[in-house]
C-alpha cells in the first residue's frame, strides 16, 4: 500500500532563516505532487504541484520554491522565510482523481 | 475559474443524529470530481466521499452519503448515526484536469467545523 510520510513534524523558524520541508511517497511510482499550504481557519490553497522528475509548476508566486529531485520526493523550500509563511504545509500525491494527504508540518515563523 | 463555496462555519449534531453539511460550485466545465474531505484536530485531511459529476447515482461510503445536484452545482454531505469520532473540520474541493499537463488540481471550500455531542 501506498503511505506517504512528511517531516519535520512541526518547525519554528526565525524571521530570514532558510527553510526545507520534505515529502516521500512509498509504494508508488511517477505520482503527481503537490505543496498545499492552510493557513490558521482557513481553506487549502495548491503552491506547487509536479508531474515528474524536476517537472515543476508554480500556483502562487510567493517566497517558496519546490524540487524534486526524485521520483518520490518533492522538497518546499526557502531561502528567507517571511512572517506570512507561517502556516500548516501539507503534501500530497494522486495517480488518478483522488489525492491523498501526508500528515503535513505546521511552521512557524517567529 | 472554478470556486467552491461553503456557506456554513459551524454546524453541531447529537450523537446518533443526523446532519447535513452543504457546499456549493461554479464551474463551466462538464465533467468533473468531487470530494468531501475530513480535518481532524490531527490536521491530516482524509478522504471521506467521491462523486463523478457524470455520474447521477448519489455516492455512498457507509454512513456517508451524499447529495448531487449537478443542475444547482449543490454537493452537500450527509452523515448518519453520528458519532463523537466525526467531530472535524470538512472540506468540500472540486477536482480541475488539465490534459495537456496531465496535472489536477484541488479547490478546497473554506471548511465547515462539525461538533458532535454525547
């Protein structure tokens, strides 16, 4: 069966620091990914989402950028996090209509 | 562009009751997916119900069902015998494919919080 797995958990970050969030899928192979990112009380909204190896496709032009160096690893990163990337991070993967969500990173950025 | 709406922030249900959570849809195109989503206080989003726009039937999974209305762009989600273990934030999202990508997107609504009381 397919998991997919996120880390870190939760992360607390300064103001200007860099940031690297990681998302692997198992069980599966050639998936779709996607960035979502929730801020507190509010809907989902897509940032990134990726059809293939180092194939990547921007939503919302922001402070964040996506790779994907494998085929079941999608990174979200920063080089300078700002105030307003505070916020719950999640990723998921689909092969067909249905997307299925890892366990997402709450980030905070202080 | 598609938008999904979901007009109620709040809803309670007694246990072993019966609630209805709506969501409506703006879309141009024909066929499509929809999906209700569960947010637990975890925060990981499970997915409760599917239903293909082409598709008449009302889809089921256990004590979930729910209510297509494809002329009123109206997916509303209705959850029996309600249990302590379905208080949630939901999520109604409609699925968008691009062919020429081979990509599909979600639109998530902005949630609806479900209390449940003993």
């Amino acid at each position: 069966s397919q998991t997919i797995h996120q880390w870190p958990a939760t992360l607390v970050q300064p103001v200007g620091s860099p940031l690297s969030l990681e998302c692997t899928v198992e069980g599966t192979s050639n998936p779709n990914l996607y960035w979502y990112r929730q801020a507190a009380g509010r809907g989902l909204q897509l940032l990134f989402y990726s059809i293939g190896i180092d194939q990547i496709s921007s939503e919302v032009p922001q402070n964040l950028s996506a790779s994907r160096p494998q085929d079941r690893q999608f990174i979200l990163s920063s080089k300078k996090l700002l105030l307003s990337d505070s916020g719950f991070y999640l990723c998921a993967w689909s092969q067909s209509y249905e997307q299925y969500f890892g366990p997402g990173t709450r980030l905070t950025v202080t | 562009a598609q938008t999904v709406t979901q007009s109620q922030p709040e809803m309670s249900v007694q246990e072993a009751e019966t609630v209805t959570l709506s969501c409506t849809y703006d879309t141009s195109e024909s066929d499509y997916y929809l999906f209700w989503y569960k947010q637990p206080p975890s925060r990981q989003m499970i997915l409760v119900i599917r239903q293909e726009a082409y598709k008449q039937q009302n889809a089921t999974e256990n004590r979930f069902s729910v209510n297509f209305q494809k002329a009123a762009k109206s997916f509303s989600l209705k959850i029996s015998d309600s249990q302590l273990g379905d208080a949630a934030m939901y999520f109604c999202a409609y699925r968008t494919f691009n062919p020429h990508y081979n990509t599909d997107k979600l639109i998530f609504g902005t949630g609806t919080r479900l209390q449940v009381f003993p």
